[in-house]
C-alpha cells in the first residue's frame, strides 16, 4: 500500500537565511520513511509562507495557510518539526497547531475531523533542554485536532546547555537519534497503514 508524508518545518528563519537544524533532523527521518516504502514530499519551511493568525482553516486575503493545509491532509504521515527556543516549541509551531484547532469545527458526517485516519510524528532540535516537554505540547495538541501518535513518536536532539554546536554541524550523527528515527518511521510506517486499509468508525 502506498503512502506519503508531509514534513512541516517551523524554524523561525526563513529558508534563505541559513540552514537549519530542523531540516537536518527531518532529513534523517526522511531516509528511514523511504526504507519504509512512505514517499516524503518537499518540506514545507512555514516561515517562507504568510500564515496569518487565527483558528479558523481560511483566515482571507493573504493567507496562505489554507494550500499549506490541503498539502497536511493530503498526506498520510505528518513530520512535525520545530526547534526548541526558551524551552518551547517555536512560535511558528503553536501557530500551525492554532490553525489546526479549526479541524474539530469541520467533522464528517461521523464525527471524524480531517486529520483522521492520519499519522503525526515529530522531529525536535535544540541546544538545550526541553524536547519531553516540546513532545508532549506538540502530540497534545495534535490528538485534539485529530491525528494518531504511534508509539515512539518523536525523534530529538538537545545539544549541551548554552553550547553553539547545532545538529546540522555535527561531525556524526548519534547512533541513537540514527535508533530512534528508525523506530519512528517503523512503527508511523505501518500504523498509517493499517489506518489508510480500515479507517476509524467515526
């Protein structure tokens, strides 16, 4: 059976300005859903977009979240991805997940909302520490709106406190973030599976 991720990465600079982190560490998660048969589309870096505030799926002229949004429920896996900033995840995050708050407003006739039947993960850098409590932000508010969580669900990295290294500039990828990302996109892989072959009863 045939699935597809969507990778969302909500660093808070835009793709010209530098690299990111972020993007390092969807990549790895990337590698291990195509070992996976999961085909992983261009990310999408949300600062690049004019995603206005709101809750709602269409916040008029301007806004571009709602081919941001198409592009997420087209998807069966959802790669969320957000560096960690003050012990959080970026503002860039919560304004996506706020987005997203519109889903439990636009049900089927079963009560499911359009992220049903969809597999979220995550993919978290930082510098410090915080990824647990990012994690459990970010697959709180995606259960609300929706979406599944697998076991083992989000991949991380926290580099040493007030350190400059970033994950994109290390010399070798930790062999447990390698683990890791492995058992994600696994265990994402085959729940977005059984879920796209006999979807929730509503």
């Amino acid at each position: 059976m045939a699935l597809s991720a969507c990778a969302i990465n909500c660093s808070l600079a835009k793709s010209s300005a530098r690299k990111s982190s972020t993007d390092a560490m969807i990549e790895v998660l990337g590698e291990h859903f195509t070992n996976h048969g999961v085909t992983v589309g261009e990310t999408i870096r949300v600062v690049d977009h004019d995603v206005l505030p709101g809750v709602s799926s269409d916040e008029g002229e301007g806004d571009e979240w709602p081919a941001i949004r198409e592009r997420i429920l087209a998807a069966d896996i959802l790669v969320f991805g957000t560096p960690i900033w003050m012990g959080q995840a970026s503002s860039v995050a919560k304004r996506v997940l706020e987005r997203m708050d519109a889903f439990i407003s636009e049900t089927d006739e079963a009560g499911r909302m359009p992220s049903y039947g969809k597999v979220a993960v995550a993919a978290i850098v930082g510098n410090e520490d915080g990824a647990h409590w990012v994690s459990s932000q970010l697959f709180q508010s995606l259960n609300d709106t929706g979406w599944t969580i697998p076991a083992v669900a989000a991949c991380y990295w926290v580099g040493e406190a007030m350190h400059a290294t970033d994950f994109k500039d290390l010399e070798h990828r930790p062999r447990k973030v390698t683990q890791t990302a492995e058992m994600v996109a696994s265990n994402a892989a085959h729940l977005a599976g059984l879920l796209k072959a006999d979807p929730y009863p509503g």
